[in-house]
C-alpha cells in the first residue's frame, strides 16, 4: 500500500544516473489521459468534472422536426445512468428553452434561476441527494426541448455506438407512456436534449512517462554503450491513495528507444519502491494507472525516480560536447486523432481540377503557400445553399454546382473545410476548431469554425483562416499564434490584465473586419473535432456543424480555471501537451557503439502520411536513413541533421545536432 511515502535518499555510486519526475515534471512530460496537475501543483490526480449524456451523437440542428413542444398534459421524460450518484454538485442541462417544472426519482424540484450553458442550453442546480445510479428525469410546464432523432444519430456516434432508447412522452399528464413517438405529432424516435453533469473525479486515468534511457538518466549528448545486462536499477514512487481509490504501476523495457513488438509486456510493479539487479535492457517507460471506487475522491501521484548503474560505459564518449543541440521533443496527445491520408483520391482529384499547384506557385516557402490556399478559399464563393442542404466534409462537393449554377457552398464551416482539404492535397496537416465566447461572461456573440495548421516553419500549431483570410502575429516576435495562445491574450485583454501584442495579417479582402481582441472572434472556448479524415470516414461528425449550437459530445474542449468549458462537455482537456502535440519533427537519440567514434542514431517522429527520415552529414548529400543507422565521427567539428518527409515529398522540421571533440 502507497501512502504518504516519501522518496528515499540513494547512496551515490561511480556511474550511476538519476532521473527524478516531480508532479510539475510529470505533467509537463507525460502523456496523460483523465488525470491533470493539482491545482496547488503537488500531485497528479483524476480530472474532475463528468458529463451524462446519450443524446450527443445527433444532438444540433436538422433538416427534420426535432423539437418536442411543452404544454399542459404533455410531460416528458429522459432515464439517465449514472453510476455512483455520490458527487459534490449536480447540474440539469436541458436543450431548449421555456419555463420548466421536474420530478427527479418521483420527487418535486424547482427549477430556478437558470445559468447559460452553451447559449442555446440552460442549466440547473440539483439537489444531490436526489441522485440515483439510475436516474429518472421528468419535465413539465411550457416551452421547447430538443430532440437528437434516432435517424441522424449515426452521423455523430462512434462505431458500435446505438440509440439507447431513454427517453419517453406522454400526453395524458403521465398516465401513458410511449418511447418511440415523440415530438409534437407523436411522429419522432429519439433522445431529449437532456443531460446531468456532475461534479465528481473520473473513476479512472492513465498516465505514461517518456521513455528513459537507463544508460543515460543524466541526458549526455552521446548515452554510452553498455553491456547487455545493465547494472542495479531502482525504481522509487511516492503518492497517497485514500480509501477507495488506487494507483497501480506497470513498467516495460527495450532495446530501442521507440517502443515495438521486441518490446517486453507491461508488468506490473507491486511495490512504491524496487530494486532491479539485473533489468536486461537498457529502455524502460512506466505507466500508472488512477482508480477511484468513490467519486469524491482521487488518488494523488507525486513523483517519480528511477535510478541505474550502467555497466561497460564507453569513456570514449567523454571527450565529445555539443557545440549546437536542436533536436526536437516528440510531444504526444492522448488524443486519439486521426489524420487524412495525404494520397487521398479524392484529394489528388481536388488538387487536380481546382489547379491548386498553380495557386501556390512561387509563393515564399510552405507558409507562403498556406497564406495564397487560405486566400484562395476565401474568394470561392459568395453565397451558399445551406438553407436546403448541408453538404459533406468534402471539398469537391462543396465546390460543385448546386441546381443555380453556383457552388453549393455554406458558410465559415465549408470555407474552412475547402481550406483544410487544400492543404492536405499538399501535404500540410490540420484540424477543425470551433470557436466562440462560452458561458462566463465574455461578451462576443460569436460563433465561428476555423481551422489550425501545423507549420513545419514554425514548429507548431497556427490559426489561419480560409473563410475570413486572416492570421495574426506577435508583435514582437512576428510569429503567427495558435488559438490558445489567441485565447490567453483574449482573456487578458477583456480583463484588464497586461498582454502581448497581436497584430492582423489579412491576405484577401473578404466580409469580415477585425477591430481588437475585444471583439469578434472570440477565442474563448475552443472545441476540437478529435479527426481530420473526413474523406477516408464519413462519420463521427457534429450533425450540421455551425447550423444552431454546438451540442455534440464528440468534441474535445479545452478548459482552464481562467474560463472553464461549457458544462455541456464531457471530453475536456487541460494539460497543454494534450492540445498543442507537435508533428513532423525528428526527435535524436545518439547512442556509442563498443567502436569509439561511431554513434548509433536512433530516430522517432509523429508524422501523418510518414515516409522516410532523411540526413545529411556535413556537407555529404542528403539521404533517406531508417532510425538506427551508424554515424561515424571524425576529428574536429560534426554536423548531422535530420528530418522527416512525408508521402507527399513535404519536409519536416529539421534537427540539427554539432559536435565536436573537446580540447
């Protein structure tokens, strides 16, 4: 059992090298998944706050009825399943508008005072103590609920995912019952717009360190070889468990430093603290895992440390220094997204009949080439057909010719899937954004869908946006920001609080004008659909996105104590890595072989549509390389870079490594 244990001190030994992961480090290191840094900044524990909802999948606006209407002897009535009831706060969230009276479990409750949730929802404290593990909701009074219809729900749900069949209407003052028609005319199949979101920890969460090299704990330039069983390794875990929750800790090992079949299986540590005589390979990553029976509490992890003595070490090595070290940090996302394939078809097609490689040429560079594709989608069209259609996520269609001769088009949601598109048939890597004030006072009325981009120019994820034809830059430093960076300033600006400059780029002259971060586009709340492939699978996606709301379940929101997320979602996201995860990058291990002078490059990249890395040794030729490969240094300076490409022929970020031998 882990309670209150506190690191223990580790005699020094000749060689030995320590990798100690406090909660700060680990949150700013480890992929993590449903647990967050602790607000003091001590602990890792279970992230707080959980959505229950069925309705999500075709939860928006359609083309078909999808409104019940309340009036008197008309009740309605929505089965929830929660679980555990216990929670610190529960919130009603009903989708529609009106004057409201409920039955919770057969009791009366008032519904006052309600608060905004997603503009378009109200929420409503609950009594708790009311809660069940299965929870009846009845609704009565005057005004309108909405209806997510059981025919569209496949549009947004995941695979294997059903219509649960909770929800109820009768029109006798709840003397009958029927959950199959609903709606005014008795004539739906569906869910009502009503969801509880509780103010409870998560049951369970992950978090899964960096891989470690155990030859190289202290992070030399050049990790030594050792031979092949390493020395004493020791593995020390401090954290709390309160009754009803746990942490269990599982380890793995390799011989490369990216993770493969060769690797060993998880096994699972038993112990806070192990001591390893001979642990076999020189990689180890370890994972742990939260668990909470009681919901109103969580388990605490405070740090980790890991300890080796490494055997054989090459003192060749010593005599090296890095004279430059740009070598990039793979940041990963528990996100589970998924990405275009570049060589798309229908991609090669758009790119084909809308001439897009004239519309890039001799622009300066990548970036020069995503300002002319997002000036270029601005200017497709000048108004749309979505009062009778919603096309698909898909460029050709949206560009085709309605019955009027004009393209089909739409609104920003459609500009900015043209934009996206076009830069995926080049090879440039997005995602889908929407963006607007959320529900704590920021007064923008706005709504907008956008897209980011991920710049191998500047390493990271840029808002750019193909409907508006704009992007903004810092001031000082000229680079183009990310919506959370655009967010941070926002927040600031409207609070009075001192903020970096941004200054206004516009490419094309559209509709839209821009004033100050005061105004329109508000970048507060920032909701990710969790893919780009919206060629390769037609589904999940929020039912007409942008068309009244943004109610569907499958976003990713991100959250902070600044400006929460709406409680409307259930997916939230705070730890930065998990947002802003990088791509096309080669991250560079360097590794002695017994032969002195020659190093092993091991290679890692997150890149979609990945290829080949390539090199380039000094002055030689570039060359495609598989990670692994033998770099031999020669007296005096050496120069390595390397990068990804992918199928595209694109060009990731490179990293740049000199060394030279030490006088």
């Amino acid at each position: 059992m882990l309670t209150g244990l506190a690191l223990c001190t580790l005699a020094a030994s000749a060689g030995a090298g320590e990798a100690t992961f406090d909660a700060r480090r680990l949150a700013e290191s480890s992929v993590m998944r449903d647990v967050e840094l602790a607000r003091d900044g001590t602990s890792i524990v279970l992230c707080r706050g959980v959505l229950i909802a069925d309705d999500g999948p075709a939860a928006g606006y359609s083309y078909r009825p999808n409104e019940e209407t309340l009036k008197e002897g008309i009740r309605i009535r929505k089965d929830l399943a929660i679980g555990d009831p216990r929670t610190h706060r529960a919130d009603l969230l009903i989708g529609g508008n009106g004057e409201f009276e409920a039955v919770i479990n057969g009791e009366p409750v008032t519904l006052a005072n309600p608060a905004k949730a997603g503009n378009y929802w109200r929420s409503f404290d609950l009594p708790r103590a009311l809660l069940k593990s299965d929870t009846r909701i009845e609704l009565r009074g005057r005004g309108k609920v909405w209806i997510a219809r059981d025919d569209e729900f496949a549009a947004g749900a995941d695979d294997g995912e059903r219509p649960p069949n909770r929800s109820a209407r009768s029109a006798d003052d709840g003397k009958t019952w029927s959950d199959e028609r609903l709606g005014p005319r008795g004539e739906i199949d569906g869910e009502y717009g009503v969801r509880l979101f509780l103010d409870r920890y998560h049951t369970s969460g992950h978090l899964t360190l960096p891989v470690m090299d155990l030859a190289n704990l202290d992070g030399a330039p050049i990790a030594p070889a050792v031979d092949k069983e390493l020395g004493p390794v020791e593995i020390e875990i401090s954290g709390q468990q309160p009754g009803g929750t746990s942490l269990v800790y599982r380890l793995r090992t390799g011989a490369t430093p990216v993770p493969d079949k060769a690797w060993s299986d998880w096994q699972t540590i038993r112990d806070a603290r192990v001591v390893h005589e001979q642990i076999g390979r020189r990689y180890l990553q370890i994972e742990v895992t939260f668990s909470a029976n009681d919901p109103l509490e969580t388990p605490q992890l405070r740090a980790v440390q890991v300890r080796a003595t490494p055997r054989g070490a090459s003192p060749w090595t010593r005599k090296w220094r890095a004279l430059e070290w740009k070598n990039a940090e793979i940041v990963r996302t528990s996100i589970p997204f998924r990405y275009e394939p570049f060589d798309h078809p229908r991609l090669k097609q758009f790119r084909e009949r809308h001439r897009l490689d004239e519309v890039v040429a001799g622009a300066d560079g990548e970036w020069g080439q995503i300002e002319r594709l997002a000036a270029w989608s601005s200017q497709q069209w000048e108004s749309g057909h979505l009062a009778k259609v919603y096309p698909p996520w898909d460029a050709l269609e949206i560009l085709a010719s309605y019955s009027d001769g004009k393209p089909v088009g739409g609104f920003c949601q459609q500009y900015n899937v043209v934009f996206l598109q076009a830069c995926e048939a080049l090879g440039i890597a997005g995602r889908c954004v929407s963006i607007g004030a959320g529900d704590h006072g920021v007064d923008i009325r706005s709504g907008h869908e956008v897209v980011e981009v991920w710049s191998n120019d500047f390493a990271k994820w840029v808002y750019i946006d193909g409907n508006a034809a704009w992007y903004f830059r810092d001031v000082a430093t000229g680079a183009p920001l990310s919506l959370r960076e655009l967010r941070e300033r926002q927040l600031a600006t409207i609070g009075g609080k001192p903020f970096a400059e941004v200054k206004l780029v516009t490419l094309a002259r559209t509709k839209y004008e821009w004033t100050d971060l005061t105004g329109w586009p508000a970048f507060a709340e920032l909701r990710m659909i969790p893919r780009s492939n919206f060629l390769e699978q037609k589904s999940p996606l929020p039912l007409n996105q942008g068309m009244r709301g943004w109610f569907w379940t499958g976003h990713y929101a991100w959250t902070d104590t600044a400006y929460p997320a709406s409680l409307l979602y259930g997916r939230r996201i705070s730890q930065p890595r998990n947002w802003d995860w990088t791509l096309n990058q080669a991250a560079v291990r360097l590794e002695a072989t017994d032969a002195e002078g020659e190093v092993r490059v091991h290679l890692e990249t997150v890149t979609p549509g990945f290829q080949t890395f390539v090199a380039q040794v000094d002055t030689e030729e570039a060359r495609p390389v598989e990670s692994g490969f033998i770099w031999r240094l020669k007296p005096g300076a050496n120069r390595l870079q390397v990068w990804p490409r992918n199928v595209m022929g694109r060009k990731g970020v490179v990293s740049q490594i000199e060394l030279t031998e030490a006088k």
